[in-house]
C-alpha cells in the first residue's frame, strides 16, 4: 500500500478510537442519569404518598396561620 492510503487507514482507526471512547462515555453519562431519576420518581411517588395521607383539617390549619407581619 501506499503511504497516502497508510495514512488515511490511520486517520480513521484513530477516528474511531476516538468515537468509541465518546459513545462509551456517554453511556455512562445516560446510565447515570437513568438511576437518577429512578431516585427522583421514588422521591416523588413518596411524597404524593404523604401530601394525599394528609387529613383535610391539616392543610386548612397551615393555610389559615396568622398573616405575615408585614399586613
């Protein structure tokens, strides 16, 4: 082969070692972010869970508290 061919055969190994490395890390980069927001849905689920526990007499008693002091 000749060396031009050498060389452009070297350029796209060494592009792809490159595109390799970049999928690979934005797989982890999706991976992680996946967890996360199994972590936010579980948060989220948990929370509705208590807001809907909360008795009607709470929510009404924290919405009448005295006013601010700047009335």
């Amino acid at each position: 082969m000749n060396d031009a061919l050498l060389q452009r055969l070297e350029q796209l190994e060494t592009r792809l070692a490159f595109q390799d490395d970049t999928i690979e890390q934005l797989n982890q980069e999706i991976t992680a972010q996946g967890g996360e927001i199994a972590r936010l849905k579980l948060q989220l689920g948990l929370l509705s869970q208590k807001f809907k526990e909360l008795q009607p007499g709470q929510l009404a008693s924290q919405a009448e508290e005295t006013p601010p002091p700047h009335y």
